[in-house]
C-alpha cells in the first residue's frame, strides 16, 4: 500500500481549526481509496515563538524537508507578535528554501455557492510567483525616526524566477483553454515589470498554442470582477499575485473557499498546501471558519502526490455539501458541521 509521509503545521488563530477538518477528510479518503497517509503535527506559531522566541527551531526546514507534504493552516497573531516576525520566521522562508516558486490559486464558484457577482461560469487558475520579486526582503531604513527617514523596499526579478514561473503558466495554460494572461505595471515599473513583459514575449514563440495577453495589474484587478469568465490562466508576481487571488477568492464567494499550493515543479523538496486565507483572528474562537478552502488545499495535495481519483473524490463531497447550501452562506453553519457533512458525502 502506498503510504505519504504529511507534516501538518495548523499554525494560529483559525489555522488550527481547519486544517483538522482538512486532515480529517484527507485521512479518510486515503482509507477508502487504499493507500496511507501518516501525519506529524508541528506546533510551530505565534505562542510558540513566545514560548521559544523562534516561529520554528533552528533545524525546522530540515527537518519538514524529509515529508513527501505540508499541509499548512494559517500563520499569524498580530496582535502578539509582529506579522513581520511571524511571516518571515515560517512561512516564507518554507516558500523560499523548498523552491516552492509556483503558487497556484483556483478561482471558481463551487455548486451552491452565489457569489457577489453576476458571471457565473468562471474558472481562472492563478499562478503566483513566489519566492522572488517584491517578498525578496531587501532593503532598510535610514534616519530611523527623523523627518529625514527613508524606507526601501527593493523587488529582485530574476532572469531564472521570472522564466520559470512564466513557462508553468504557459504548460498549464496549453493543458487547460490555451489562454494565458501575463500581469505587470509596465507603464510605471519601468525596469522589472519591462523585464517580464520582454521574457513574456520571448517564450510565447515557443507557445504559438498559448494565447497570449498582457494586462496592467490595475486593468486585471476590473476585468476579474467585470469579466472574469474571459480568464483562463492569469501569471503574476509575487504581491500582485497576492493581492489578485484575494480579489479571486472574493468572486468565488469569499476566503473560505480559496485553496493555495505552493508547488516546488522540479520536486527537488516537498510542496506545500495551505487554504489563501490567514488566521482570522476576528473569528477565530467561534468555531464558524469555512474549511472549505483547506479541504480543497488537501485535495490539490492529493493531486500532486499523484492520488488523482482521491482528489477528486474530496472535490466532489465538496460540491455535494455546497449543493445542499451547506457552508455557503459565511458564519451560518460550524466549522465541524461543514466538515461533517463533506465527511457524509465521502461515503
Ligand atoms: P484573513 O484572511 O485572516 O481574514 C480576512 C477576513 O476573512 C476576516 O474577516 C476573516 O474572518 C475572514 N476569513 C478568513 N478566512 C476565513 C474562513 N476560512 N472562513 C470564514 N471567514 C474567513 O486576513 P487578515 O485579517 O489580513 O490576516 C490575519 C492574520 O493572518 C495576519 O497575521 C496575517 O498576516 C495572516 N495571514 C496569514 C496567511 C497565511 O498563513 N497563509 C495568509 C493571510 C494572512
Ligand atoms: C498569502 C498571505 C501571505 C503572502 C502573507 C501572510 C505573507 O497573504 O499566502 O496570500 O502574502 O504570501
Ligand atoms: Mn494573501
């Protein structure tokens, strides 16, 4: 029987919550399909920094490198410890030190689910960069405190991280409906985002299949809420790829649906799976965050992995929740009602 080794880090807030529901799920289609999943739970988060003064220990990255997974819940308390302490102490440096440089975002209305807008049949995969370019953590401050201060924010677009997060997005747009929309500020951004247009317009040579359309970040942002069903694939950068799957979550009905991988393509060190949502600290003691986009995260787990038919057993019980209204409507039913009734539909 095949068998995957997962590390599971829930994380803070509502991090915890649904990823046991995801974990949940997983393990029982992994039972009812035939093969197994064993799960190492990591406590790794905002009190455990308070407790240790480390997001994870020293030797964290190596040792989350020997799992075939990660499965990953929410990462941030800030009202404890500073986001910019808590993000760059677990999750980006997972991102960045396993090469997990492409992050996929499906955007699309599950069955059941109204969302804001009037399009209905949309279905756009986001393909975010995400190791480079504006998260590169480069700069500083000067005259800290002063009238003369100055702050720099340095983005590093690499020849390297921008062709290979633009040739992914043409693979995966030649195997869904050869579409693929490339996303810059070309017209301010005069050097990196001229960059990226240039290596855009190179390969699509290489894709005469792909049809190929460059967009303004700020063009993209109303044309996914004015028309989304003319996206198929959409490539960005790492903060405009941030900003844009929040936008795409919200046209799917909201963050409770928004599932996240963070593939390492050459699999030279595991991916990991995380819902796009953060901890939610505004909900995270009632018990009512929507799963949902955790649970869809595991099956795009299970679909990296190789277990196909598995993914798309959790992508069906879903739907078949969502068909019955159940979790559609944000705060009406518990986290473990959702959950409970994606578990049902699984039999
Ligand atoms: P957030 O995504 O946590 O919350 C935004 C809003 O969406 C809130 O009103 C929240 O209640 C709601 N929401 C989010 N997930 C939900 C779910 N599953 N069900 C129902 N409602 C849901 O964003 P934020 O408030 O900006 O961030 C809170 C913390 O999480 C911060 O520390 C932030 O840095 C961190 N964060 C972490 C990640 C991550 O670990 N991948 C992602 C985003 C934000
Ligand atoms: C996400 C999150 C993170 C990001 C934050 C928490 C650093 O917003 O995964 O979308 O910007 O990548
Ligand atoms: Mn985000």
């Amino acid at each position: 029987m095949k068998s995957y080794s997962i590390a599971l880090i829930p994380g803070d807030g509502i991090g915890g919550d649904v990823t046991e529901a995801a974990w949940q799920v997983l393990v029982t289609v992994a039972r009812h399909t035939g093969f197994t999943l064993t799960g190492t739970r990591f406590p790794w988060s905002c009190a455990f920094y308070k407790e240790t003064g480390a997001m994870m220990p020293p030797d964290g990255i190596e040792t989350l490198r020997r799992f075939d997974a990660i499965l990953l819940g929410a990462v941030g308390w800030p009202a404890e410890v500073p986001d910019s302490v808590s993000l760059h102490g677990l999750l980006l440096p997972i991102r960045k030190a396993f090469v997990q440089y492409a992050n996929i975002r499906p955007h699309r209305l599950l069955v059941g689910v109204d969302g804001p807008l009037r399009a209905r049949n949309f279905d756009i995969l986001c393909i975010r960069e995400n190791t480079e370019g504006e998260y590169s953590g480069a700069g500083g401050r000067v005259h800290q405190g002063t009238a003369d201060e100055v702050a720099v924010e340095t983005s590093i677009f690499t020849r390297t991280g921008v062709e290979r997060i633009l040739r992914f997005g043409f693979e995966r747009a030649r195997a869904r409906r050869g579409k693929l929309a490339s996303v810059t500020k070309s017209n301010a951004q005069k050097y990196s985002m001229v960059f990226w247009d240039e290596i855009t317009q190179k390969l699509s040579s290489e894709y005469p299949d792909v049809e190929v359309t460059s967009y303004h970040i700020d063009a993209m942002a109303a044309r996914m809420v004015m028309a989304p069903d003319s996206l198929d694939v959409v490539v960005a950068s790492n903060l405009f790829g941030d900003i844009l799957t929040d936008l795409g979550a919200a046209i799917q009905g909201g963050l409770g649906f928004a599932a996240s991988a963070n593939i390492n393509p050459d699999r030279t060190a595991p991916s990991m799976f995380e819902p796009v949502h953060g901890s939610a600290p505004d909900i995270a003691d009632l018990r009512i965050a929507n799963p949902i986009a955790a649970i869809w995260s595991g099956a795009l787990m299970l679909e990296h992995l190789g277990e196909t038919s598995a993914a798309q057993a959790i992508m069906g019980a879903i739907e078949k929740a969502t068909a019955r209204g159940i979790g559609t409507v944000p705060g009406k039913d518990k986290t473990e009602a959702i959950t409970a009734a994606v578990l049902a539909a699984l039999d």
